[in-house]
C-alpha cells in the first residue's frame, strides 16, 4: 500500500470567497499531490509502505536516517493538509453545547480562544502550522509547528490545523495573514474537531 492523493470533501470553489478557487486547486492537486508524491518515492520498498501515516509520524526518530527528512516534510504535509481540508467546511459547523462548554472552560469563551487561535498562528514566523492540539497531558492547547511538522511527533493529537504559508493565502490576501486566518475562521468544521477530541480521550 501507498499513500494516495485525498479527494476534497467539497468542490474547489465551495470555501469562496474566503478562500478562492485557484488557491484551493493549486493547493490541492500541485502542493498536496507532491507531499504525497514524494513521501510515496521515499518509502517504496520499506516496511513504511504499509503502515498508517500516525505510526509513522509519532516515531520519526526510527526511520531510517537516509529518508528521514523526506518522510518528516513530505508525510508531515499530507497528513497536514488531509487534517487542513477536513477541519473546514462551506459554511462552517457551530459546536456542540458539550464542545462549547469545553473550550470555555480552557479559554473562557469561544471568542477568547478564537483570538487566541488566530494571534498564535499569525505570529508563527516563516512557513508552518497553527493548531489547536489535545496535549500528552491531557490539555487543548494552542501552539504552531514549523514547515511540515505535524503535532502528533511531540505526541500531541491535532485537533485543528491552519496552514500559515503563504502558498495557502497569497493570492487572495496577500500579506495579509491575519486577516485570511480570521476570514477562514468562518469556515472551521468544529463537529470535526469534536469527533477527534472524543477519539484522542478514548484512545
Ligand atoms: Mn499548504
């Protein structure tokens, strides 16, 4: 088995006009198709070829030396954007009461840990990842991870990813990153975020 190139769970156009056509099209089938490219060219013929891409992920430091560095950007980036795509949805999805209460009783409100959300990821420099995580500890937390590097390799469950390079927003919003990461906030899938909480507590 190798990895293949995930469908969209929606059209192209569908996140419009918070996030337009040809950046969803480029991102999709240039950039994601050559994480998964490029990940699939460095483990043929290794054990890796059958092995989900969690496992292989939150053990980085077992692969073999040679490959390590391809598989840590190229695995990191698609499981990243596969994570990315199913976080967001055409108009977004409100929380459960259940999920609401959570996040206010780690942020205060739903708004606070918006803001929070955004201003963390805004300030992560250069290319990366903002994510809300479900910690080792047993915590949400916010944090940022540079280039490819997904959460699960310090043993943190994502939850919500936003990628922050500018391949994900230039053509809309320019340097504007704050602003496409608040604009895209309409678009977070929250019963998603829920459904991997729920599967990272009763793991
Ligand atoms: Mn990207």
């Amino acid at each position: 088995m190798t990895f293949s190139l995930p469908d969209l769970p929606y059209e192209y156009d569908a996140l419009e006009p918070v996030i337009d056509e040809q950046t969803m099209r480029v991102h999709h089938s240039k950039h994601h198709a050559g994480y998964t490219k490029k990940l699939n060219a460095a483990i043929q013929d290794t054990d890796y070829e059958d092995k989900p891409i969690t496992d292989i992920l939150s053990a980085l430091d077992e692969v073999d030396e040679d490959i390590r560095t391809t598989v840590r950007n190229n695995g990191g980036g698609y499981y990243n954007h596969l994570l990315f795509r199913e976080n967001m949805a055409p108009q977004g999805v409100q929380a459960s009461e259940s999920m609401q209460k959570t996040i206010q009783e780690q942020f205060g409100s739903m708004e606070d840990f918006i803001e929070q959300f955004i201003s963390t990821s805004a300030g992560q420099f250069g290319s990366g990842w903002g994510w809300l995580v479900y910690t080792k500890d047993k915590e949400l937390q916010i944090v940022t991870t540079a280039n490819q590097d997904n959460p699960i390799s310090q043993g943190h469950t994502p939850l919500l990813g936003v990628d922050v390079r500018e391949h994900a927003y230039y053509l809309h919003y320019q340097n504007k990153r704050a602003d496409y990461l608040k604009a895209r906030t309409q678009l977070i899938n929250r019963e998603v975020v829920e459904k991997r909480l729920q599967d990272a507590q009763s793991a």
